[in-house]
C-alpha cells in the first residue's frame, strides 16, 4: 500500500473515531460517505480505440484496489460521443450526485473553462487527460491536473525510425534514389495537441538529422481508420508508388494506410509507415512486416496515473499537503517498437 494512501486511512479512522465520539447516531452514514472515493469520469468517444484502452486499464485497477478492501470506490464512465454539450451535462450530473473527482477527456480541448468552472463551484477537483486543455485555463484553479503524453517526443521517435533505417540503407527509404523522402502525412484531428506536436516535430527530427523530405500530402483523418483509408486510396491513385514514407499521427489511421495498400498494385512495395500508440493490431503489423514501427504511448501508465491522482486528490482536503500532489501535469513517457523489439511488446 502507499504511503500516502496508509495515511489516507490512518486520517480517515481518526476523522471516524472522533465523529463516533460526538454522535453516535450519525456514525454509519459517516463511515459510509468517507469509505467510498466517487469517481466520474467522461471521455470524448468510447469508440476511439486508444482512449478505450486506457477505460479499461483504469476499470481494471479499480477491480484491484476494490478487492484490496480497505475502501470502495465507485466509478462510472460516461461517454460524450464527440459532443461538448453531452460532457458538460455529464459533468452537471457527477457533481449533482456528490462525486469525489472528475476526469475528463475533453471533446474540445478549447472549453475546459466551462468545466472548471462548474467544478471550481462545487469544490471538485478535475484531472484532464489526453485531450489537454490551454495553459491559461490550466491555471484557473489550483485543483486542475493534466495527465497525458510527452508529445514532442512521441513525433521525434517516429523521425529516429525513419533515420534508423536511413542509417542502415538510405535506399530503404528512399527507394528511387533521388536524395529525397517522399512523404505523406497522416493528421489525426484539427487542434489536436497530439496532432499538430507529432506532425511537427516528426518532420523536424528527420531534417536535423540531415535526411532531405519532399511533401507529397498531408491530410485530417481525424484518428480513424476508415477515413484514413479513404485519403490514402486519392493518394495511391494520384502518386501510385512514388509516396516512400507514410507518417500517421496514431496507429489506427497507419492501420487504414496498410488496408488499402493490401488491396492496390502496390502491395509488393510498400512505403514505410509509421504510427503512434501501439495498439494491439499494429503490433501485429509491425510483426508480420506491414508496418515499419510505432511508438507506444503507454495505455496503462497513464490509466495508473489517472486512478492514482484521482485517488490522492478526492482526499487533498482530509491529507496534509506535503503529499507531492503538486504535479499538476503527468506526462507519461513514450518507447520506440519495431521489428527487433515487437516480441516484448506483442501479447
Ligand atoms: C491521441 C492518440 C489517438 C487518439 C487521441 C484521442 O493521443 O494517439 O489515437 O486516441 O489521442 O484524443
Ligand atoms: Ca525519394
């Protein structure tokens, strides 16, 4: 157990001790209402199969924690279906209902003040994650925390794929020998942090490492499969084989990517391609040879890091605070897998 959380307990049977002192009758309710931690939780889109990993990994740790005994915790996942005004009413419900804490995967990054400012007057502290809000509204109250992803990083490790093989065989990547990687772009979705941070510094990692780029496309497939299969077939129909490389801003549009080249006269040369996330069916790829690699953006640690600070801050007000809960912003770090580490990854 914790430290922090020992001491959560220890705080707790105290507070009980001494209401059972002063009121026995109201002594169940009390240990009823400090015993079990509310958390509400509303994402943007359960479909999206990156977020619904990190629902499960939390949903899982929970199960954990519950059969720990020594507290119940209540969770209950709303999903806001690509709709501001659905997560706003969901945040209305949680606090009506007396929650803990909320944790909320934004559907616009840009509105997170209305939230704020709902759990600022009900005194409920919120974690944001994955959809990251902007500084300014990060710093509207001190009980707003942001957990997600280093993305600077996850856009420069897909570079060190590219150039890694560059290294080995600039004729691997740049098969027409013409001293420049032809690319195309796959974006995941228009103000998306993780978007435009992995678009850019993907592209930036490869041209300071001295490998010249030529930009055949780049297009929004806003982190889905199927609509990046749609941009990818224009693609192949316009340029045919001469895209070498297809940077995607997460694996499940990578995986749309290699759909349609399956299917098109290019199969037998492919480009490389290279995603972010590492969900299951792209390590699959990346293991049977289909995809060049990815980078893993840990579903779990950041599920770990949201159960944890949720868990740390619903009791901030009972705990002294010297707990180490001023990290406002937990960045989990990402790893490079390709075909020489999939085997440790695949499962
Ligand atoms: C990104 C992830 C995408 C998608 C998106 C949703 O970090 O790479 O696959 O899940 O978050 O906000
Ligand atoms: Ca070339």
């Amino acid at each position: 157990m914790r430290k922090s959380m020992r001491r959560f307990i220890l705080v707790l049977s105290t507070i009980y001790m001494y209401s059972s002192l002063i009121s026995c009758n109201s002594r169940n309710n009390e240990e009823e209402d400090l015993n079990d931690i509310k958390i509400g939780i509303s994402v943007y889109e359960q479909d999206d199969i990156f977020i619904s990993s990190i629902i499960s990994n939390i949903e899982n740790i929970t199960k954990e924690k519950r059969s720990e005994g020594s507290y119940s915790i209540t969770l209950n996942v709303e999903d806001a279906k690509s709709n501001q005004y659905n997560q706003n009413e969901q945040v209305d419900m949680f606090i009506d209902q007396g929650y803990d804490v909320m944790c909320i995967n934004l559907v616009d990054r840009r509105s997170a003040a209305t939230i704020i400012n709902k759990a600022k007057n009900a005194n409920i502290p919120v974690i944001f994650f994955n959809r990251e809000p902007v500084e300014e509204d990060m710093n509207m109250w001190s009980k707003v925390y942001y957990v997600g992803a280093q993305a600077e990083q996850s856009g420069m490790m897909q570079g060190d794929i590219v150039i890694e093989k560059y290294k080995k065989n600039p004729r691997d990547v740049d098969k027409n020998g013409d001293g420049k990687v032809q690319y195309v772009m796959l974006e995941g979705e228009q103000g998306h942090q993780d978007a435009s941070i992995r678009t850019e510094y993907s592209i930036k990692r490869l041209v300071d490492n001295g490998i010249k780029v030529e930009k055949l496309g780049s297009e929004v497939a806003n982190w889905s499969r199927t609509e990046a299969s749609e941009k990818v077939a224009r693609w192949i129909e316009k340029y045919n084989d001469k895209v070498e490389l297809i940077i995607s801003n997460n694996d499940d549009m990578a995986l749309g990517a290699i759909d349609v080249l399956n299917k098109s006269k290019i199969k037998n040369n492919m480009p490389l391609i290279v995603g972010v996330d590492g969900i299951k069916d792209a390590l699959k790829a990346i293991d049977n040879g289909e995809m060049t690699g990815t980078v893993i953006s840990d579903a779990y640690k950041q599920g770990k890091a949201i159960f944890d600070t949720a868990l740390r801050v619903s009791s901030e007000s009972i705990l002294d605070k010297d707990n180490g809960i001023d990290a406002r912003y937990i960045r989990i770090p990402h790893v490079i897998v390709t075909k020489e580490n999939v085997g440790e990854y695949i499962r």
